[in-house]
C-alpha cells in the first residue's frame, strides 16, 4: 500500500525549522540564516519514493504580532495545526520551554501524532538535556520526543523512519516529480532576501520585501529583475550603499545561488524602491501573497 502524508514543522522563531526541513526533503527548499523570521511563508517540499509521497511544510516562527505581516505569519502557523497528518513541534535546548502558551494549548488539543524535537542538543550536556525533555513532557504529554541536532545530523534517520511509520495508507497527493508547490519566481525572491537578512542588521531586514518583476527563460539563461521594497528612504540608501557597492555585493551573492539553484547562467538586476509602511497596507501584503486575494 502506498503512503502519503502531510508533514507541517512549526515552532518559535530561530529554532531550526528551515534547517531540519531542507535535510528531510534533501533539497533547499526554505532559506536558513542565523536571524529570527527568516521564514515568512508556509513552504512545502514533497520528498518522494516509489512507496511513499511525504510533503513537508515549513512554517514562521510563532510570536507575538506588532504588525500586519507578522499577523499573517502567524496564520501560515496556525493553519498548519489544521491539515497536518503529523506535527513536528521543534524546540530548541537553548529557548525557554512554554513560550507561546497559547499556541502550545492549540497543539494539545489535537488528535494527530505530535513529534516534539529538541534541537541543538549540541550545545547541551545531558543533565540540561533530561531536564528540558521533562519539562517538555509535561507541557505537550501526548508528544513523542526525540532530541536531535539538524546542524550536526544527529538522529535525523530515526526521525525519518518514525514519519514513515505514522503516515496513512494514500495515494500521493502530487505529481512524483513534484518537490515543491512553489514557483520559481518565489525561490528567487527568497534567495535575494536570504541575502539582506545575512548582510544588514537591526530593523533592514525585517523591513525589507523581494519581489520578482520579470523571469525571462531560455535554455541556457535566466534573465531576473528584482525588485527590493523598503519602508523608508533611509533604508533605500542602506540598501544601496556607497556607490552602489552594497547592492552589488547583494546581487552577486545571490546570482551565485541562484546559478546553482536553476543550473543555468543567470542575468540579474536589481532595483530598490520605498513603499511606505507595507508591513501594515492589507492591499501590499495581499500583493506580496501573505493574504488571499
């Protein structure tokens, strides 16, 4: 009988969500950097076997919203306790265990199996190690936990064997040559905004949108023009830099990805414009897909 199944990762933000998911699906499905709020969207990636058809989905980190866009991450994370078959709690031994109270109470209220991962454990001893997974046992009781380390692989195969263990009796639920729901257009706004979160600090990369204005394909090459939106003037010279040398250095970093990303030659440009305040504007998050149309 063949199996398939929805996989849905959430968790608080910088825990390693992205991270564990781009291993599962063996594939670089969602960007991954050191920051908080890397991840805006809800992203699948659909790893496939001729027995099997496992669709994962990425998720924001749960907080607390200050503004419209965080608002909508946090839906992408709810709605992710809705249509899962299986739930990855991921935690870290670094964080403090129960934050996000309400969420955590959400996640005890359903009727599907619950994975809980502490990740990290790295950077822990066991005695820390025994203590969070106590303390995790009693705020989730019906969770599974099995501690891993996603940077170093540890106990990534025993976690992959009990998904394959839990998912239902199905048909696939996509195309096997399907690893995504994404477009290409999405990986290369998300792959030019992994570079503003590495490159700027403090509030520049949590202010900053990527959006894809032309994709121009050929056999050989992609031809891009990428439009990078802030919220203040102040940012746009940021962006730029002297010159224009911070720009650049953005986009030949990120023409290097995505070369290796689509495995063809690719001609980038990129823009910076101001759009007012669009972290709160309905009408620029629903054009940026954070809300329905």
């Amino acid at each position: 009988m063949h199996k398939a199944g929805f996989v849905n990762i959430v968790g608080n933000p910088n825990v390693g969500k992205s991270t564990l998911m781009n291993l599962l699906v063996g594939e670089r499905v969602s960007i991954a950097t050191f920051k908080a709020q890397t991840t805006r969207h809800r992203i699948m990636g659909i790893l496939n076997t001729d027995e099997m058809q496992i669709v994962f989905s990425d998720t924001p980190g749960v907080l607390k919203p200050n503004y419209k866009l965080q608002e909508s991450m946090l839906e992408f994370s709810k709605s992710a306790l809705s249509d899962a078959d299986i739930l990855l709690y991921v935690t870290d031994i670094v964080e403090t265990a129960g934050k996000n109270q309400d969420f955590i109470d959400r996640v005890n209220l359903l009727q599907i199996p619950v994975l809980l991962l502490i990740n990290k454990i790295d950077l822990s001893n066991q005695q820390d190690l025994e203590k969070t997974v106590q303390k995790w046992h009693t705020l989730i009781p019906q969770a599974e936990i099995l501690p891993i380390s996603a940077k170093a692989n540890f106990n990534i195969q025993p976690l992959m064997k009990r998904i394959q263990e839990l998912l239902p009796d199905s048909p696939p639920y996509f195309g096997k040559d399907q690893w995504t729901d994404r477009p290409a257009r999405f990986f290369v706004s998300e792959i030019v905004r992994e570079k503003i979160l590495l490159y700027y600090d403090k509030e520049i990369p949590y202010a900053v949108e990527v959006f894809v204005e032309q994709f121009n394909e050929t056999l050989k090459h992609i031809h891009i023009h990428v439009v990078i939106c802030v919220e203040r003037h102040s940012q746009k010279g940021i962006i730029i830099g002297h010159r224009g040398i911070a720009l650049k250095k953005i986009a030949t970093a990120a023409r290097k990805d995505l070369e290796r990303f689509f495995h063809k030659s690719i001609f980038l440009e990129t823009f910076v414009k101001v759009d007012k305040d669009w972290r709160n504007s309905d009408k620029e998050l629903k054009n940026f897909g954070y809300q329905a149309n």
